[in-house]
C-alpha cells in the first residue's frame, strides 16, 4: 500500500483541524503521500496571523469538550499546527489551498502560513488524488 | 482513472452545499461518472420551494464568512444550485434521495427540485459506487 | 466487491450518528467487512453510561429537524445504537476505540458501550482499511 491519502480540509474548528493533523501525520508515518487541499474555514485557519489563534470547536463538543482540549493544551500537548509541521518532516504531505476559496476570502499565498506549499483547483486535486482514498473533513 | 466517484451529502448549509457542487462539477469534467445520496438536511435543502433560499453556513464561518459568501452572491457568483445543474449537463451526474431521509421527513419526489433524479437506498448507494472514491459531506 | 469499508466516526450529534450507523448496516448487509473509528465526540456518544441521551443535531437541523427525528423516536423507530447492535448481528463490523481521543477524554475501555470492540491507533486504522473506501463523518 503505498496509494496516496487525500484530504478535502472544509471545517475550520481546532477539533477538526487536530484530527486532519493527527491523520496525515499517521499516513505520513506509513510512508503514505498525502495530500490536502484547503477549503472555506479550514484555509481561514491556516492564515499566517491567525494559525495559533482559537479557532472554537464543533458545537457538539460543549462545555466538558472545552475543558477537555483545553486541559490538553495546559499539559502541553502540542497544536494542531505543530502535528502538521511534524507530518511534514516525517513523510511527502503537500497542502494546497483550493483557489476558488482564496477567491473567496480575497487571500493571496503571502497571507497564509508557510506550512501551506501552493495554490490548486478541484480538478487537480482529483488528478493527483488518483485511486487513492479521498476524505472530507 | 474513470472511476465513479461518491458523495454522500448530508450537510444543509449553503457552504457544504457549494463545496459539494464544485467537487461535483470538478469530477465531472475530468470526465468521472458522480453519484450523490442526498441524506437529511442536504436532502431538505434540495426542496423544491427552497431550494433558493438561504440555508445558513457551518457555525465556525463566523460574521467574516458571512460577509465572503455574501460579497460573491453580490457580484454575480453562481448559486450552488447552478453550479450543480452545470455539472449535470457537463457530465455524467446523478443524484438520488435517500429512501430513509425522504421518510424521515416525509417527502414525495415531486416536493424536489427537478436536479433529484430518484429515490434509492444505502446499499443502492454502495453497489453504484463500486471501487471508486466515496465522500461524506 | 469485498473490500472493507472504513468510517472515522468524529461527530457526535445523533443525526450523523444515525447515518453511521445505516450505512454500517447496510454496507454489513451487502457482506462488506465495516470498520470504525471513533474519535472525539462521537466517542463521547458511545459511554455507556449516556449512550441513549439526547445528543443533539447539526445545527442546521432547526426546530423543523428536531421535530422530525423526534416524530419518529415516538413512532417506535430504532435509536442509532440498535442499529448498529443489529449491524454487527449482520455481518463484520468492528468499532475501535481512537487511543488519542481516549486519552484527550480520560476514559478507560470499561467506561464504553459494549459495542466498542477495542482501541486502537490512527496508524492502524489505516492499516486495516487497507485499499477499501474511507469515510469521515
């Protein structure tokens, strides 16, 4: 198995932003390429001034979630952001930001974190995704 | 590649719905065959006498997201709608309604836009999607 | 078609919730070994202790939503976790426990459903997938 994983990042909350992170670092350890492409509130997320920021959490998560990520910050568990770079560093994780949502926000490539390694369509996405695995998040 | 490629769509708020379409439309001009099961408040969205109207965005969109998807709807930008309806006369898109949510909320197929082509089941959904990529939105 | 369908099961609401554990049962119907991975909120929503509770909705289901799941909880319809109890009576389906999620949680595999078959990690889910779809919910 040495398909690529692919990852429609949508959602922008921290929860969300953490599992992607955890996901491609794993698949990044299998020696698995994988691939994201940055979308809506997921790319928001990944804006250089604003990547550290809090960016909430699924509604669902209520109180006794907070206190729970929370918690895991206060003992040191590291970003989500840092479980990317990691990602990065271990194995082949390339992040796209889908064009049509730079559009959107009025973003240029300067405006997001460095983490981010250029700009691309649907269409190039599905290209490189190939037979692989797609997910949404 | 012109493996089929699945989504399920259950998510109604407008931003899903657009991430959606231009997925859709991206695969169909790559020439792929897409199915799409629409499930719950997806399905709900595709009501013919609402179809248009404003179906909110994931909390997380904030008022800045707000502002974005509004400054697009301003200068013309295509409704998801559209955008969808372009994607079936570009290629091959079907979309079918989930036989258990059209239950759930009690609807017949002529409550739906004219985009549904049918009405089938999960295992339906899964035969047709054979080896090819499945999303959930 | 054989191949093992895979869930990363993340959301907690009821509603997707529910569409899990249809499309386990009816990938199981169909003879499709099914494995799932439960992460986050979705793993709070498999304690034993609240399993049944009221886990809310997507947002975007509004008071018309509510409305309607509840009409068919007073009509007798099954609770997303009969579905899932029946889905492993079916066929081959297997719910893992996301170590990382269980450690965020603080909780021990004595504080889940007895529908949770074990834990396991990122790496190993992906692993077991092997060359099968991946869904996100």
């Amino acid at each position: 198995m040495d398909e690529t994983i692919s990852i429609v990042l949508f959602s922008g909350t921290d929860d969300k932003l953490q599992s992607a992170s955890v996901m491609a670092a794993g698949a990044a350890a299998l020696g698995r390429p994988v691939k994201i492409l940055l979308q809506y509130w997921a790319l928001d997320a990944f804006r250089a001034d604003r990547i550290n920021a809090d960016h909430g959490l699924a509604p669902e998560a209520g109180e006794a979630g907070r206190a729970a990520m929370d918690a895991v910050t206060r003992a040191g568990g590291a970003h989500w952001s840092a479980t990317m770079r990691a990602a990065k560093e271990i194995g082949d994780v390339d992040i796209q930001a889908c064009s049509a949502s730079m559009e959107l926000l009025k973003l240029k490539q300067t405006d997001l974190d460095s983490l981010v390694d250029g700009i691309e369509g649907v269409a190039s996405f599905f290209i490189n995704a190939g037979e692989g695995q797609i997910l949404f998040i």
